[in-house]
C-alpha cells in the first residue's frame, strides 16, 4: 500500500529505481558494449523526458528541441574542450573562455541555461502562435541555429569536427541526470501550471475562459524541458567526446519524437518505455548490421535497416496503437487505488 502523501511521487521513483535495477544488472554483467549502448539510451531518455514535459502537457509536437541540444552541447565546449588548442579550434571566443577551464558540474549547468535563456527569448514569440504554426516555428528555429552554428567558424569550428571533449559520462553519471530529469518532470505535472497546461491542451477556448493564460503557460514548460533537453546535449557530446554541427540534426530530432510516441504521448512513462523500447530495436539492428555469427552462419542485414525498421515501428504503431505502447497510464496508478 503506497502512503497517500508519496502518491503523486510514485511513477517518478518507480521508474527511477526499475532504471537502477537494469544498470546494475547490466553493469553486473560485465559487458561493455552493452553498457555503452544502455548509457546512450539514457541520455537520449533524458531528452525525451524533457520533451514530454512540453509535447506530453501542451500537446505541441516540437521540431525544434534539438536546438537547445546544439546551444548546450557547444556552449559546454566552450568552458571544458581542449584548453590548449582552444585558440586554434575556436579562436573567437572571448579571452576568458579562451583560457577558462570550468569543473564539469557548474559547466553543464551554464550551458544548459544558455540555452534556456534562448528558448525563453523565442518562446514570447513562439508560444503565441497555434499549435500547427507553432511546431512549424520550432522547426524553423532549429534550421536558423544550424546555419549560424555551421558557418560561425570562429566559434564552433564550422562544419569541423570539434575533439577534445572531457569523457566524464558513465553509466551511473548518466543515470543521475536521468533520475534529476524524471523527478522534474513529474514535480511540473503535478503543479498548477501542469494542470492548467493539460486543460488548455484538452479545451484551449474553455482554458481561456477561465482565466488561463495559454501562452504564458506553454512559455514556463517550454523554458523548463528546454534546460533538460540541453543537459541531453551535454551529456551526448561529453559521452562522445567530439562536436559536430550535424549531430544535433533531423535524425536526433526524428529519433526522439519516435521514441515519445512508441512510448506514449501523454505519459511520463511512456517516455521512459518508449526510449528503451527504440534503444534495444537500435541496439540489436546495429549489432545485426555489423553480423552476428550463428554456429558456422553470418546473420548480416544491409547498412540502413535501424532507420528503414524504426519507420516501419512507428507506422505500425501510429495505425495500431496511436495513443503509444503505455497510452496516458502511468507506473503504479493501478496501486495508487
């Protein structure tokens, strides 16, 4: 029996601690390609969790959060790459930065509000506009920053390949940030301006008439998932090591908005199921394409299979089950009653 005040709490720490027990079990194993391929996984679920904390309580589909990935990830380079070539890969940052060498922690929360500060700024804009005009916008903002971002040579390297990059992102370094990430997201959803977001998303002229600011509302999710969607960022160029512009591009934006539908548009479960979900068809299709040897036979799919089966997954499952693999439930509802 779940005590009522830990109640609204339970999905985020149900989910949290059934992400533990897999990377225990996983690190247990001792294998360490799959280890990588379970921290890439929560990175990239850090990032659909802050997508959901907009998409899932707007109802905005959003082209556009890879943006706040890219201003993270760089703005991040900027204070821990390479500080000794930092002036011939990027020779036009300011002279504090040029020599700056920032602890990772106070860093990544720099370069993560960075981004927000830009999401903020684009969102009075943004947040006014309808939903359809609104994701078209989003879609845009990420077209503008990866043009400035390729040809701002002097800051990012251009279209180079920036290297240097602190390789601090583990299992369990990654599993924190998922848990921070999970936790925030269930505090907003269980607010006021949650509630109010999710009765403009269902009746946005009734929200109105009842005093919702609507823009105002999806401006606050927008900032907030902004911030953990840069963190994803971060995380991904510190687990790489290396920067390019091209990273943070369709195929991320596209990979995330599958892996939150797979999962379940309106469920912060849904996000956490949906990422593992995709990450372990992705995972085993990788290892498929590379081949796997089965007794004297070489099991090998041509180079291409992870996009062209993920499309197929994500049709079927628009057709199918279009509410998502979890629908709008989440973990322990059932024992919440």
């Amino acid at each position: 029996m779940i005590p009522r005040p830990m109640r609204p709490f339970f999905p985020a720490l149900g989910l949290i601690a059934v992400l533990a027990a897999i990377c225990a079990i996983v690190h247990l194993m001792g294998n360490g390609e799959l280890e990588g391929i379970l921290t890439e996984a929560l990175i990239y679920m850090v990032m659909v969790v802050a997508l959901s904390i907009f998409v899932s309580n707007s109802g905005v589909i959003s082209f556009g959060h890879v943006t706040f990935a890219l201003i993270g990830a760089y703005a991040s380079a900027w204070q821990t790459c390479c500080s000794g070539i930092r002036r011939v890969f990027m020779p036009g940052l300011p002279e504090f930065l040029l020599h700056a060498d920032v602890p990772i922690i106070p860093a990544s929360v720099a370069a993560a509000l960075t981004a927000t500060a830009v999401a903020a700024i684009a969102g009075l804009i943004i947040m006014r506009l309808s939903s359809v005009a609104a994701s078209i916008a989003l879609l845009s903002l990420l077209f503008v920053f990866k043009t400035i971002y390729e040809n701002w040579s002097s800051m990012t390297a251009g279209q180079s390949s920036l290297v240097g990059l602190p390789l601090y992102i583990d299992l369990w370094a990654t599993l924190a940030w998922v848990a921070v990430t999970i936790v925030a997201a269930q505090i907003y959803m269980s607010s006021a301006h949650g509630l109010r977001l999710r009765a403009a998303r269902e009746d946005e002229v009734a929200a109105r008439a009842a005093g919702i600011v609507v823009w105002r509302e999806r401006l606050i999710a927008f900032v907030i998932s902004a911030f953990f969607f840069a963190i994803g960022g971060i995380l991904f160029g510190h687990f790489l090591g290396t920067l390019a512009v091209s990273i943070f591009w369709l195929n991320m934006t596209f990979l995330t908005l599958a892996m939150l539908v797979v999962g379940g548009l309106r469920s912060l479960t849904g996000a956490v199921v949906g990422t593992l979900a995709v990450a372990a068809i992705r995972g085993f299709l990788r290892a498929i394409e590379q081949g796997i040897h089965i007794g004297g036979a070489t099991l090998q799919v041509p180079q291409g299979m992870q996009e062209i089966t993920l499309a197929v997954v994500l049709l079927l499952i628009l057709v199918y089950r279009p509410q998502g693999i979890i629908g709008d439930r989440e973990l322990g509802l059932a024992a919440a009653k």
